[in-house]
C-alpha cells in the first residue's frame, strides 16, 4: 500500500435529469440524462476538463454518470475507465421517485430530514452506509496506487456522493455540500500510513470546478 502518495482528486456530478428539473428523489434509480437541457451544463464542464490528464477515471455505473463522461471527452486521452457501482448516488429506498409534496407529512421522512440523513431510509441506505462504501473505494485507491508518487483522478458521481466527499475533506455542514448538476470539486489529497500501518487521507486544499469566475489563476 501507498506510503506516501498524493492525489488530486476531480469530483464531478452528472449533467440534467428530467427527475433533476422535476426534484424527484433519483437515487439508484438508472434516468438518463435530459436534452437538450443537459446540454449547456455538459459543454461548459468539457471546457473546464479540455486541458486536463487523468492517470485513472472512475464512474458511477449509472447511465447518466457514463452519458457525462462520454460528453466530456476526459477519457479521449487514453485513461483507464473503471465503472465503480460504490460512487453511486445514496439509495433513496421508498423515497425514490417521489417528490417533496409527496412526503412531507410522513414521520419517517421528516425524521430523517431531522437527522441530516443519518437515519437510514426505508427500503435505502443511510449517509453513515454511504460513506462506508465511499471509505472502501477511497482505500482502494490507495492500495492500488504506486509505492510513492503523484496521481490525479477523475470521479464521475452524483450529488450526494460529492457532498460526503465534501464534509469529510472540507468538514463543512451537509446544507452547505451542495453542488449543481455538470459542476463538481477538486481536492489535493495526501495519503499517509502511521507506525501501525493504518491509513489516513488528508487535504490541503479544494476548489469548484469549473473554477469560479473570480478565482485567480
């Protein structure tokens, strides 16, 4: 296993659903993207990646995350694509499909938007489930890596795998982690193992891709 490795991970959430516009719960649920109104979105994202090369990209293995990937010409350079069903979104259980109207007055549901998607859904997961398949990918990577060395990886994922990614690397608030369709993050990341062999990421910094308007270069 890695000992001393960085990376720089680009995290980056699939472009428009229909389900996105109509604010239904997707989740696991396999909707592919929505055009033309993805498109926009999609282009900028192939912008903001046109100068980029990636050592390894790894996607969701839903078909929107794939429509993304394929939209944004990152894996034209020749990287290895590895489709990885631990990046999917949360699974949504019962709530999938369903809209806000639709279960606003259910205790169930209100208990878990009380617990800041602690509580596991019925017939789903809960974000404490999420970040444990999140944790295996993530030493995975670590364990796949060269002994020493510098790497930089593409992550093709959905809303709520960024905002995990997002509370453990930037340990802001769930309400804050939020990132809009086609738009993601980029974190530089360490990786250290101590005396007992144990390993632990750290970062070092993190940014918005696209990078903001007002970023300076």
């Amino acid at each position: 296993m890695a000992t001393d490795l960085t990376v720089e991970l680009v995290a980056v959430r699939h472009g428009i659903t229909a389900w996105n516009l109509e604010r239904r719960y997707q989740g696991q649920r396999d909707i592919p993207l929505l055009f033309p109104d993805a498109q926009a979105g999609l282009i900028t994202l192939r912008e903001a990646l046109a100068l980029e090369s990636f050592d390894s990209i790894y996607s969701s293995d839903l078909h929107r995350c794939q429509q993304t990937l394929e939209w944004s010409q990152a894996a034209d350079t020749g990287a290895p694509v590895h489709l990885e069903a631990r990046l999917r979104e949360l699974d949504f259980g019962d709530y999938e499909g369903k809209v806000y109207d639709e279960l606003k007055d259910l205790p169930h549901y209100r208990a878990w938007i009380d617990s800041v998607g602690e509580l596991q859904i019925p017939g789903g997961e809960s974000a404490a489930q999420l970040r444990e398949r999140l944790d295996a990918w993530l030493s995975d990577l670590a364990a796949d890596a060269p002994a020493s060395g510098h790497r930089k990886i593409l992550a093709v994922t959905h809303g709520g795998v960024i905002r995990e990614l997002r509370r453990r690397f930037e340990t802001i608030h769930f309400w804050d982690a939020t990132v809009l369709q086609a738009e993601g993050r980029r974190w530089q990341l360490s990786y250290h193992v101590d005396e007992k062999g144990q390993g632990e990421w750290q970062c070092s910094s993190s940014s918005a891709v696209p990078a903001l308007a007002s970023a300076t270069p």
